[in-house]
C-alpha cells in the first residue's frame, strides 16, 4: 500500500515511528493466544473462535506498525482488517475474508451473546490465524531484514 493519504484525512490511523518493542510484543502475544485456544477449544468452540481471532488481530497492528501507523479510530478492527488487506495484496484475498467473517462473528458473540461456531469452524479458524501469522512475520522480516526480532 503506497498511499495512507485517505486514512490518515478520514482519522483511521496516525503516524508513528516504528517501534519493534511494539511489533515483537504483538507477534508474541498473538503467538500466546493460539496457544491458548488449544486449552479451551473443547469446552468452548465459541471462545476459541474468538481467541484465533484476536490473534488476527494482533498480527495486523503488528503490520501496520512495522509500516509506522497505528489505528486511531472507533472501528479499529475494520480498520486493521482492510488495511492488512491492502498491505498484503491480492494473493491473500481470502485470508482476509475469512478474516473479517471472524470480526462479524465475534461481534455478534461478543454484543448478543450468540454462540455463531463450532468445532469445526473454530479449528478453521485456528489454522487461518496461523497462515495470517506465517505472512504477517515474513512480510515483516523482508521489509525490516535486519531485524531479529520474530524469533520467539
């Protein structure tokens, strides 16, 4: 994405120096969460969904802040969702599909308490988080090479 133009006018991010304190706690962090939805998948599909994508999440913040921007606005999971998108390019289309059905499933299960999955839907999305992991830390190894920071 070469133009921030638009998101910074409409208030969607703000410009940050890049921190790679900031962007190793969030790879670490996300990296928790997935091990975590491993000990509650059985006994709750629902928050397990919800756990993966929350490690999705993480993963986007930690690409937009390796490009110096943090979100800044009311809907910043759509924010981050979209702009992970247009970060990661048409190749991971999908991905980032799947990835915003898991923002409107977890808002539901969040403000109306319905549970929106089960098993089978949230080892889905387990394995979705791990992909958006694996690219998100390579497209950030690639752009900041010199960095060791992804080694956790």
């Amino acid at each position: 994405m070469k133009d921030w133009g638009e998101y910074l006018k409409k208030g969607l991010v703000k410009k940050q120096r890049p921190s790679f304190d900031q962007i190793q706690q969030q790879i670490v962090r996300a990296e928790k969460d997935l091990k975590t939805f491993g000990l509650v998948l059985d006994s709750d599909p629902e928050w397990a969904c919800t756990i993966a994508y929350q490690a999705m999440l993480r993963m986007g913040r930690a690409l937009m802040f390796s490009y110096g921007y943090l979100p800044a606005d009311g809907q910043q999971h759509k924010t981050v969702i979209e702009i992970t998108g247009k970060l990661l390019g048409k190749n991971f289309e999908l991905l980032i599909q799947y990835f915003d059905r898991m923002r409107r499933n977890r808002n539901v299960f969040f403000y109306d308490s319905l549970d929106t999955n089960n098993e089978t839907q949230a080892k889905k999305a387990r394995e979705t988080a791990v992909a958006l992991l694996k690219v998100v830390k390579a497209t950030i190894q690639k752009q900041n090479p010199q960095r060791e920071f992804l080694k956790s």
